[in-house]
C-alpha cells in the first residue's frame, strides 16, 4: 500500500484537528444549551390581547393573565395547566437540541471540509520549496551536466531557506569539485599531446634513414603502436572531459548520415579483424553535438567490432518508427561477405518522443553482476573479449557521458548464450 505523501499527512492532521476541536465545541453547546433550557423559566406577558370571542362586537379589555387552553378551547387550570405547560416545554427543548444537532453537524462538515482544503493549500505552499531542492537533485543526478543549477530560494529565513541554501552550497562545491577535475584532465591530456606528437615525429625518421636496420625498422613499429595507443588513451580522455561538460550549443544531427560516416570509417578495420557490418537504411533525427554524437556511434560499432572473438555481424537499421517503407529498401553491406553465424545488430528508431540505438552481439558469457563495470573507465572484463590489444578501456565510458550529455540513457542487459545487448536513449529531434 503507497504511504500518503507528507502534503496529504499534514491535511489530514489539519483537518483531524479541526473535526476534534469542532465535535468538542458543539459538545460542549449541547451540554450548555440543554441545561438551559432544563431550567425553570418563567413567561412574563405584558400588554397581551385576547382574541375577541366569537359573536362579541369589541375585544376584551387587556389583562396580564395567561391563560392555558386545551384544543377544545376550554381553559385549563390547577395541575392541568402545569401537565400541558411541561409536555409544552420538553417538545420546545427537544425541538431546538435536535435543531441544534442537525444545524450544528452539517456547519462542522461543511467548515472541516473548508479547513481542509485551506490546510491543502498552506500544506503545498509550505512544502513547495522542498519539491523544488527534490527536482533539482532529480536532474542533477540525472546529468553531471547539471551540477550548475541552483535552488536560489527566496523568502524569509526559516528553516526550509536554510535547507535550500545548503544544498546549494553543497552542490557549488561538487560543480567546483568536477569542473576541476575535468580541467586537470583536459589540461594533461593537451601536455602530453606535445611529447608524444614529438617522440612519433623522431621515431618515424629513424625508422626511415638509409642506415636503419631491420630490428631498427622494428623496434621503430613497436615504438608508433604503443605511441598510437597512447594517443588514443589521450583523445579518449579529452572526449571523457568534453562530454561531460554542459552542452553550450546543439543543432540537428541525423543519425542515418552519421551511421554512413562511421561504417565508412571502420570498413577496413572491420575487414582485417573478419568481422561484417551490415547496415539497413532508414532515418534516425536527433538533436546535440555532431562530433560528440560521431563518437558515441564510433564507440558502440567499434566496440562490436573489436570485442568478437569469432567473425561477426554488425546490423545498424536505422528508422523512424516501425514504418513499413523502410524494410522494402536493401541493405547497405561493409567487410565481409554475407553469411555469417554470429552476429552484433545495432537498430536505431524512434519510440514516442526518443530515438533508440539498440546493440545486440552474441559472444563470451558476461555476469549480470559484470555488466554495470563495463561503463567504468579504464575497466576490462577480461583480455579474452578483444580481437585487437587496440582501445584504451574507455568506449562505453564515452557512451554513457555523451548519452547523459544529451539528456538520454544507457541500459546494457547480457544476452542469453552470451554477448551483450546496449540501448541509448536519446530525446527526439522535435523538429
């Protein structure tokens, strides 16, 4: 059973103690009113005029005498008057307490339901700048993109502004905290961009002098691999940095036309680790960051590429929706020839208000437990998965950052028999 929210608590306890005090009150009246009316009385008539009898031409004189009649008319006197005055007086009582009751019920209802109501309303106004600091830790835990946001809470200083303001503060801190993090790293990266540019540059002139010899020329490869190994570590960095800043400035980006570029790309790549790509036509509009979104499909085609470890498929199907149109156009064939047993399909479309990019490779076994590592930098599952000892360890880091950049997700699932299957999600371009 769902608990009340604090808002539907504090209206019930308003409107609780309101009924409480309220059934106390017409209590207490009842008690009050009964006991005084219980009480002897006395009428008191001054100046009262008697009908006229019938047949009398002129009513009687006025007289300050009561006199009590039954129905008949005659009048009544002694115990009789006294019997008829008390049946008189307890019908009058019972009449204004049951008038009291009633009345006094339905005003309780109808002002308890008006305390309640009010006390809804001063409830939501109270509580409305805690919705606020849970919004803002809502989105900023969604991105790290969103750390620059603050409450800024107007208003008198209680303890709801001192809560809002601590919590900007905190937040402050932790935007400082990453903003200086991210600059070391782009900064490093940049410093050691120079030496490395420097150390290939004098590696591939010795490798190419008329006097270099054989194990020269060789140890010179093995010296441009792990430099090229390093400078990718580098750019990967730089990338990590990059994406998970606040994007500044987003345009519509096609993820069809990107999809075209990248299998292009990786074409040869694909072909010398026996792996086939395969990719279906169709329209995938996003919106963000062109080279950020370049590298997010790099990273997902090249990481079904590299992490195979027989020849492989790769299927990208992008389309918008599931529209009939598009499985009538052929597919588009990179490496390899058709045919192969095993297989990576990468489908893109659009569900609702996103666009999906969906990878499905089968391959090595992979522990539920495993699979949230993956998109830890720097982590490997095991030396196994790769066909190449190329990468740096942060593909899927870089997918995650530039999907959480553009306000989208990243759900990877292990598949059953092996191999592993990642959605982006991201917003759809509206236009």
């Amino acid at each position: 059973m769902r608990r009340l929210t604090l808002r539907g608590r504090l209206t019930l306890l308003y409107g609780g103690l309101f009924m409480v005090a309220g059934v106390v009150l017409l209590g207490v009246t009842y008690a009050l009113f009964n006991a005084n009316l219980g009480q002897q009385y006395r009428v008191i008539v001054k100046g009262t005029y008697l009908s006229p009898a019938p047949g009398a031409q002129k009513p009687p004189p006025p007289t300050n005498d009561v006199y009590v009649m039954n129905k008949d008319g005659a009048v009544l006197t002694g115990s009789d008057a006294e019997r008829v005055l008390e049946q008189q007086r307890e019908q009058v009582r019972q009449a204004a307490i049951k008038s009291l009751l009633i009345q006094g019920s339905v005003a309780l209802v109808v002002v308890g339901g008006l305390a309640a109501g009010f006390g809804w309303l001063v409830a939501g106004r109270v509580l409305a700048p805690l919705h606020r600091v849970t919004d803002t830790a809502r989105r900023i835990s969604a991105s790290p993109a969103a750390l620059h946001e603050r409450i800024a809470l107007k208003g008198p200083d209680d303890e709801v502004k001192n809560l809002a303001d601590a919590f900007d503060t905190m937040v402050e801190r932790l935007d400082h905290s990453f903003d200086g993090q991210r600059r070391f790293v782009a900064n490093a990266s940049h410093e050691l961009r120079t030496p490395l540019t420097l150390g290939r540059a004098l590696v591939e002139v010795a490798m190419h002098r008329r006097t270099a010899s054989a194990d020269v020329k060789e140890l010179g490869e093995s010296l441009l691999t792990i430099n090229a190994r390093h400078e990718q570590l580098i750019e990967g960095l730089l990338i990590l940095a990059d994406s998970e800043k606040q994007l500044t400035a987003v345009y519509p980006v096609n993820l069809s036309d990107v999809l075209d570029h990248v299998c292009r790309q990786l074409s040869a790549e694909a072909a010398e680790a026996g792996v086939e790509v395969i990719r279906g036509p169709g329209d995938a509009p996003a919106r963000g960051d062109a080279l950020l979104l370049e590298r997010l499909v790099h990273n997902l085609v090249q990481n079904g590429i590299r992490h195979n470890t027989d020849p492989q498929a790769i299927t990208i199907e992008p389309r918008r929706g599931e529209q009939a149109g598009d499985s009538a156009q052929p597919p588009v064939v990179m490496g390899l020839g058709s045919g192969s047993a095993r297989w990576v399909r990468v489908i893109s479309k659009t569900v609702g208000a996103s666009v999906q990019v969906i990878v499905t490779n089968t391959g090595p076994e992979i522990p539920p437990y495993e699979v949230e590592s993956l998109f830890k930098p720097f982590y490997r599952l095991g030396a196994e998965r790769l066909v190449s000892g190329k990468g740096a360890g942060l593909g899927l880091s870089i997918v995650r950052s530039v999907a959480e950049a553009h306000g989208g997700t990243v759900i990877a699932v292990p598949r059953a028999g092996g191999g592993l299957e990642i959605t982006v999600e991201l917003p759809v371009d509206p236009g």
